[in-house]
C-alpha cells in the first residue's frame, strides 16, 4: 500500500516541473489574447471604413424620397438630412452624418412599447394583437373590418394602439406616457431624451384615421381604456424625439440577448429578445417588410420621421435617419444605406 502510494507520488510532477510549465501556458494565453486585438481592431476599422463611404454615398443620391407631409410638423424637415450610426459589441461608436441631429422616431417607439407590454401582461398581450405581417398599409381600416377588430401585428398602426392600451391600464396617461419615456431614457442611459410637444400635437390635430382604428377596436372590446386617453398616449410617444447615437444605444438590449450592455441586466429573457427581434424582421416595416428582409437581412422597425432602427444579432445596433419615404413609408436612402451595409460587413442573417 505504501509503495503504491510512493509510486504514486513519485508519479506526479514535482512543484519545480510545474513552474517551469507556468510560463509556457502563460505566454500561450498572451499570445492567443494578443492574436486576438488584431482581429477587432481591423473588423472595427472596416466597419469605420463602410460607414464613412456609405454616408458619402449617400449625399449623393438626387431621388431621396418624400417626406411625410400628413404629420403637418414633420413636413418642414429638411429630406438633406442623414445620419448613421453603429454600435458593435464591445460598445465602439461609429457615428457619420448628422448623427447627433434628434428626429421624430415616429414608430419605431413601438419596438419599445410592445417591449414595456409584453413586461407587463406577458403573452396574454396576443389575445389582442396578432404576429402576422400585414401586407397592408400601416394605417389601414379595412384589414380590421375583415378580423374583427384584432390588428394584425404590434408594429401597424392599430396593433400600436393596442400595446399603448394595454401600458395604460390601470395608469393615468401621463403616468403610462411617462413610464414609456422613462424606459428609453433608461436604455439609452441618456435623461436627455422627451418628447417634441410640437409633433404631438400635429398628430392629435389631424390624426383621424387612427381614431378611427382605435373606435373600430374599442367597438370589438379589444381596447380596455377611453379611446382618447389611449391615443394620447400612442401620440405622445410617437413624437419622442431622438439622435441616431440615441436610437442605437437604446437598442443595444436586442442585439445582446435581451441584456442592457451597460450594466449586464437583463431587460427581457434572451428568447423574449429573440422573438421581438423575429418580429421586427417580418413585420417591422410595413407592406414593404419582405423588400427590407430581402434587400437588408436584418430585424429592423422604421418609421415615418425617416429613421430605421436595425439589429444584427450579437454583434451591433445600428440606427439611420434620412427623412424621405418610399412609398410604403421607410426610409428610402435609409434602407438603401443599410442594404450597402450590411453587404459590406456580411451582416446579414441569412448568410453573407
């Protein structure tokens, strides 16, 4: 027994032979970390690269679109304007244009809405909104008449209705309305961001159409609250107003499994994260989503102020703004730009 225990510890590396090893493994674990930086550091320098040459690009193009002109505030804008702007994973800003300009992000707050609902009620939120694309226009009535009052997606107009209906009950609207400001200012970590009471009260002055999708839905009890306190809220955070920087910082949390990168929390579950991002690739941009998936490859929302928000999962956040819209509503130079780029990085979902 004692021999075999001798032999046994004769056996072993002696302390000597493991620190002469030490250094070896050590050096191997440098080496491999330093082969490493290289990597990111010219990943990052393409990507500086691509995003440069696309807003130079960009400034170029003569046809840049219509600017939506039935908001009467968002008519004034001027259609010159782009920016872009792109976070990757390690949190490196790459920011060209007019990136620091605030815009009316119009629909893109329902990614952050539908987000805040489905926090709040989970999935008894799609016994009122479906998951469908819509093929129709974003603010149609008809679509509603044929499904009895259940909008199609979170992300038309009346399917927005219905999350905003759902972060109101049990609030008053400037406590819902202030919870949903509270939520972008939180992931953008930026207390900077409000809402432009000039845009939303162009919208509640002529926003007829809407009211009638939410009377339609409030006619089928789809809607819990008073219509007008539910479409002053849906106004209001439409009007929100923010930069590029802004717009993508906030959408870190679904290009990270659902985790807010500044300070690793979760925000949602990463299969939550997942599927809002599944979301906003079929339905995140109206009639015309199939062209974004097809063109770009990305989960991304528009909105008629002109600004795209789009995600490449696990590696970056990007957000655009050109002002001029196709007809289905995007942002034309918008979901040109994210075409060239996401072709340039080989970011695409579907393979490069």
């Amino acid at each position: 027994m004692s021999r075999r225990h001798g032999t046994f510890r004769r056996s072993l590396p002696g302390r000597s032979r493991l620190r002469r090893r030490a250094p070896f493994q050590v050096g191997c674990v440098s080496r491999i970390l330093r082969a490493g930086q290289p990597k990111k550091a010219r990943a990052l320098s393409k990507l500086e690269k691509a995003v440069s040459e696309i807003v130079d690009e960009m400034r170029q193009m003569p046809d840049r679109g219509e600017v939506a002109d039935y908001i009467p505030e968002l008519a004034g804008v001027d259609p010159k304007s782009f920016g872009l702007v792109v976070i990757d994973a390690a949190g490196n800003v790459v920011a060209r244009g007019d990136s620091d300009v605030p815009f009316s992000i119009q629909s893109i707050s329902k990614v952050f809405t539908l987000t805040l609902a489905l926090g709040k009620i989970g999935n008894r939120l799609w016994e009122r909104v479906g998951r469908e694309p819509s093929g129709s226009r974003f603010n149609s009535v008809v679509q509603l008449e044929y499904e009895r009052g259940i909008p199609r997606n979170p992300f038309i107009n009346a399917g927005a209705i219905a999350v905003t209906d759902a972060i109101l009950s049990g609030h008053q609207p400037r406590e819902a309305l202030g919870e949903i400001l509270r939520f972008m200012q939180f992931l953008a970590a930026d207390p900077s961001i409000v809402v432009d009471q000039a845009v939303a009260a162009s919208e509640q002055r002529t926003g007829y159409r809407n009211a009638a999708l939410a009377n339609y839905m409030k006619s089928f009890g789809v809607l819990e609250n008073p219509v007008e306190h539910t479409l002053g809220v849906y106004f209001h955070h439409c009007a929100i107003a923010m930069s590029c920087r802004q717009l993508a910082a906030a959408g870190r949390f679904l290009a990270h499994f659902g985790a807010n990168p500044s300070t690793v929390l979760p925000v949602v579950t990463p299969e939550r994260a997942r599927r809002i991002n599944a979301l906003m690739l079929t339905c995140g941009h109206y009639d015309g989503s199939g062209e974004f998936a097809y063109r770009v490859g990305l989960p991304g929302k528009s909105g008629v102020g002109g600004g795209i928000l789009a995600i490449v999962p696990g590696q970056a956040s990007i957000a655009v703004w050109s002002p001029g819209l196709d007809a289905s509503g995007n942002s034309q130079l918008g979901q040109l730009a994210l075409e060239r780029l996401s072709k340039r990085m080989e970011w695409s979902i579907f393979g490069a």
